[in-house]
C-alpha cells in the first residue's frame, strides 16, 4: 500500500498507537488499514464413491486438478462460501457438511477450510474457471497433476479417512495441517512433494 | 474505499472482467481491491477445572467478559495468532490444542475460531488490553457480563462437552454456528440471549 485508501495521501509505514506491529498509517487523515490473511472456501463434493475434480482454467496453476474452491467474500458464511464456489467453479449444486481440513498457508497469507458436501445430482458442467470437470474415484485421482498442496492433502486425508470407516458416523474429525513450504511451482507431471503452493499472496492469486 | 491504494488516483465501483461482483477498481492504473472476511482467533484456556476470562479494558465491549482473542495477522497460523492473543491480552503462555468452534459473523465480516488450550502454568496478569484477567470455575462465569455471543457460545458449549465428557478423547468435536444477529449492543446485565455482537465492521472493532 502506498496511498491512503480513504483520502489519497501517501501512506507512511510506523507502529500506530497503541498497536505493537508496523500498519500503513495516513498522516493526514489518520487511517490505519490493516492488513490479515485472507479464507479459501471449498468443498470435497461426493457422489457415492467419487469426488468432483475440476481442471483449472485460470492462473495460477492452469490445467492443474483442483477441488472447487476460493476466496470467502463479504457478506457470507464459510459454508456459504464453499457452496457458491463449488457451484461457480463445478456446476454443481451440493448440500455441505460437516468442516474436514483447516489448512493454513501462512507464506500467501491464507487459511484454506474445506468442507465435506453431498452432490445433490450427477450434474455438473465446465465453467469460466474449469476446462473440465469430472466425477473421479481413488484410483483415478491425477495425483501428479493437482493445483495445490492443500488439494493433495485434504484429497490424501479423505480417502484414509474414508478407508478407516470415519467419514460415516456423523462426527468427522476436523484435521488441521500448517503448509510452510515456500512458494514453488512443479513442473508439469514432477514429484508430488514437489506440488505447488499458490503463486502470489495477492487476491487473485489463487483465482477468486 | 475512496482512492486507489498502489496510485492514489479515485476508484470506481465496478465488476472487473471475469468476475461476477462488485469491486473498487482504480481506472488509472487498472488496480482491483478486493475485501474479504477477516478471522478473529483465540482460545478456551483451561487450568484444572477453571477457564482464563479477560475483562476489556478496550472499546467496544470495554468491561465486559471475553476469552483472549483477536484479528489474525499475516504472516502466522491460526494457532499462532491464537496463542499470540491469549498472551497479549492475558499474560498466559499456553499450548494450543483442538479446534474447538467456528464462528460465522457475516454481518461484521468476521470468522471466529477458538482452540482448546492448556495453560503451562497459573500464571497471567492484566495489560494494556485486559483491566482483569481470572481463572473461572463454571459457577462463576458472568454470563451476563459476556462481551460478545461468539464468546457466549463458545464457553456454552465447552462446558456442555465437559460434562458429556467430550473433551478428554482427544478427538473433541469442532461446533459450527452461524451468528446471523443485526448489530445491537447490550446495555449492561443485559438478558444474555441480547448479547451484543461486534460494533463494527472495521478492523479495530473487535480489539486488534
């Protein structure tokens, strides 16, 4: 931030009053704006024993799998949220459940928490931000070729979970995992630990 | 949002190319400022038998009850910034354990999340945040002097799951509540069930 939001002057950066951490402050106007990470919102949609993937058609991460997911806005709950993205991003309508991972990503300034959601139909279309979309079982899953870390985990942690027989009884543990890798892109195809974090902290990064 | 904050120039309130809302975009030099929800972290610290209260000793809500919470800030995990809280505004060190609840509060933009946490030692003092801070049994909770409902809720819940002995299986089960109230500050001793939510949607509201 260089100019003050609310009257257009130069912003300086200093420990406001009161405060113990440096903020863009206005030294005419006396705004501080400050700044905190940002909510992706997603689902894990299920259709018996399949989940919806998206191939993304947006940046970062164009061609890569993703689970429908994005950026919470105003106005909205968490599971609002991640039932208009998964129907932006996927077509499909689902009801959601139960809260599944907590994921923080502290080097872009994001916590990720997707939630468990039934699809209400077998329907579900491309869209502005999917090249494709498809309903895909375990052993489909294109491991080397997902978006993001949080994706890769939370794809890993449902599968075991539903492996052990947790996913059924109505009290799904919540798993919670902090990514502190630096930001990296893989090379299309390369070792899973070697997948993605976004590419930017800023709020298009990860594709609203 | 009145001035672009990367040029100063005035922006304009419009929906951007591949995007489906409203944003403040600057028609200088193209710049979209998007505004998300914010996370308010804390923690349920417990000693024994007791939970650690804090009396605000900053507006809104000044001398009403509160668990130590605040705005998440970047650069840190949620349970980071919820330990970071809780001895800003208590004095207490403690070791952050489960996710506990997941507050919506989507007419102050707000998601508050708060962690079961066990304090290291009986050790905690009043600050610049804080005109008291004490280790409370159930039976004195001022349940009527509580700063906000997600804090209501929080404690409500804790104390429903100890006595169902839900907390000690090491796999305590995360509560998601959505607070839809309007904004509406109780007078003091107020009926609980008027509790008052955040006064404010800004960031300082809360008590950063």
């Amino acid at each position: 931030m260089k100019f003050c939001s609310n009257c257009g002057h130069a912003v300086s950066r200093r420990i406001p009053p009161d405060d113990n951490r440096e903020r863009d402050v206005c030294d005419n106007c006396g705004a501080i704006h400050y700044e905190n990470p940002r909510n992706v919102v997603g689902t894990v949609p299920v259709l018996e024993d399949k989940v919806l993937l998206c191939k993304r058609a947006i940046e970062p991460r164009y061609g890569y799998w993703t689970l429908p997911a994005g950026f919470m806005e105003l106005g909205e709950t968490t599971t609002q949220g991640a039932a208009r993205e998964t129907l932006e991003e996927s077509g499909a309508h689902v009801e959601v459940g139960e809260l599944f991972t907590v994921l923080n990503v502290p080097h872009v300034h994001q916590v990720h928490l997707f939630y468990l959601a039934k699809m209400l139909a077998p329907d579900f279309a491309p869209s502005e931000e999917s090249l494709e979309v498809k309903l895909v079982a375990e052993a489909g899953i294109p491991w080397q070729e997902l978006a993001f870390p949080t994706i890769h985990h939370t794809l890993k942690l449902f599968f075991q979970d539903r492996a052990e027989g947790r996913l059924g009884d109505g009290r799904p543990r919540v798993h919670q995992l902090d990514i502190n890798r630096p930001m990296r892109l893989a090379a299309p195809a390369a070792n899973l630990d070697g997948a993605a974090s976004p590419s930017s902290a800023s709020a298009p990064a990860y594709g609203a």
